[in-house]
C-alpha cells in the first residue's frame, strides 16, 4: 500500500526506512552494504536521485513520494495499492511512475490506483469504477469512459459548464500587506506583492517552483531579507514566526500532517496553540500583546 499521507519514519535515513521492520543481516550484524546497495538500486529505477544516506525530513514532498513508491517496489508486491500517488508530484516523476505501472502490470502485479486526475485514470486504467458519497454509481471497462463522463457520474450532474466566465468586478481595495524586494536565502530574490483587504491572491507554480520557501521566508521560518514590508500601512519588521503571529501573520504549512500539527496532544492544545497568551496567568510578553490590540483595532485579525 502507498499511502496517500507519507508513511516514513521522518528521523531515519531514505536506506532505514526501505528496509525497516525487514533488515538485512550478516551473521549477527546488520548487511548495511547490501542494504545500501539495493536502496540506491531501487531509487535508480523510479529516477530519484536523492541519498540513501539522506534523511527524510530533509526531503521534499515529491522526493518522499518517489521513495515510498521506490519502497514498494522493492517488496516485490504482487498486489500493489496506490492511493493517489501524482499528488505532489511533477509531469516528468508522474511520467516515471506511469512506466513503473506499466511495467508491474505487463510482469503481472495487480494495480488498484486511486485518483482525481481523470485524464490519468484515462490513460492508466483498464476497468473503471467511479464512488460517490460512499457508494460505487457506475463500473465497466475503461475504454467505456471518457473524463467527461467520469466527472458526471462522479458529481451527479453535467459539468459542462463547470467554469462559466463571470464578468470581473473593479473593486478599489485598501492594501492590507505589502512587500518589497523578499528575498529568501538559497531560493528566490526580489519578489514584490500586494495584498487587498478581501482579496485572494493566488500564487501559482509546479512543484519544485519555491512557492512555498518563499512563503516561508515572509513569515520568518527561512532566513529572509526584505526592502521593506508593510501591514495596514505600517512597516514591520518579521525576523521569526513569533514576529510574524504578533502582527497578525498567520502561516498555515504546505504539509499539515507532520508540520502544521501535534499529532500526539488533542485538539484543546492544537487550537489554541499559537493563543496561549491569552489563557496563561500571566502575559509572557506585555509588548506584544499591546501591539497585537493595537493592530486588531485597526482591522486586523
């Protein structure tokens, strides 16, 4: 089984996850050559290029993905379980994994894939079965069904017109944030925005593209420097994360599971984790809530 959430002890290295619960031994001791060996060997066959010796923490998400993939196939599973597994991944790493598919199947190993993509449901699938709201709507071979289809029968209704066109509003918004010149050690350099009140902003990019250390650096979890940032047309300085939620600056992770959460405490200490001054004895530190009241009156949140 491929999970869709990363199943990856994320303290051991790329080599101990391959071959934990199942290691290798010479004698009383652990083969690590042998272990390293093949490790490497099965990263080769999915094009992964990162270390055996590489920690998993340090991976991306697209890496991890291509080393759970790389970990099933080294079990030499005879059903194989996929759940979702181009999620994160980019065209040329999905490309390699449709030829691992390919070839699993023409050796003989039965292959259940779970997806929302459907063009790759069309291009992977040999027989079909569509589920809504927990029940199976329709089912037949796959040649029966284009993406079409398949999005009606998965929704209930034509979706045709999915995205109609709607006439686009001139809005005149006050800005709420603006940033000059973020550049993020390593990443990205000289990026500018600016933020309306009520406005979404979208940035987009593949996998890869540093959207998300670019994020990271406006809100002080990478190293960052900046011409200057402005919020309710005040100029603030973010240094750390704790600058940046006494600002109002809230941050939410690109992997929630493992970074955005405490997955061993309730849901008491993980929704007021980042308000815990507000129900200590004390005010841990007086100067940031004073500046947090005066900028909640101003608008923020």
């Amino acid at each position: 089984m491929i999970h869709q959430e990363f199943n990856l002890a994320e303290q051991l290295t790329v080599e101990q996850n391959f071959f934990l619960g199942r290691e290798l031994k010479s004698g009383l001791l652990l083969d690590k050559p042998k272990m390293r060996a093949l490790t490497r060997q099965y990263l080769d066959h999915v094009k992964c290029r990162v270390s055996p010796d590489a920690l998993v923490s340090q991976l991306s998400n697209s890496d991890e993905q291509m080393v759970e993939i790389a970990k099933a196939l080294s079990r030499q599973a005879r059903i194989l379980a996929m759940d979702e597994p181009t999620a994160v991944l980019t065209k040329s790493e999905t490309e390699v994994l449709f030829e691992q598919i390919n070839e699993l199947c023409a050796s003989g190993t039965a292959i259940l894939f779970t997806s929302h993509k459907l063009d790759e449901v069309s291009q992977l699938a040999d027989r079909v079965t569509i589920m809504r709201d927990g029940a199976v709507v329709q089912h037949g071979p796959g040649h029966h069904y284009t993406e079409d289809n398949m999005g009606t029968a998965m929704v209930g209704r034509d979706v045709s017109d999915l995205f109609p066109e709607k006439p686009v509003a001139v809005v005149d918004r006050p800005t709420v944030l603006s940033v000059r010149g973020l550049s993020v050690k390593g990443y990205s350099e000289g990026i500018d925005l600016d933020l309306g009140a009520g406005e979404i902003l979208g940035i987009g990019g593949l996998i890869g593209s540093l959207r998300t250390e670019t994020m990271e650096g406006l809100v002080g979890l990478r190293s960052a420097k900046t011409d200057s940032v402005a919020l309710f047309g005040k100029t603030i300085q973010v240094r750390n994360p704790s600058d940046a939620l006494v600002q109002g600056l809230c941050y939410l992770t690109e992997d929630r599971k493992l970074r955005g959460l405490l997955l061993a405490h309730g849901m008491r200490e993980n929704l007021t984790l980042q308000n815990l001054h507000k129900f200590g004895r004390f005010v841990i530190n007086r100067s940031a809530e004073e500046d947090a009241k005066r900028l909640r009156a101003t608008g923020c949140r």
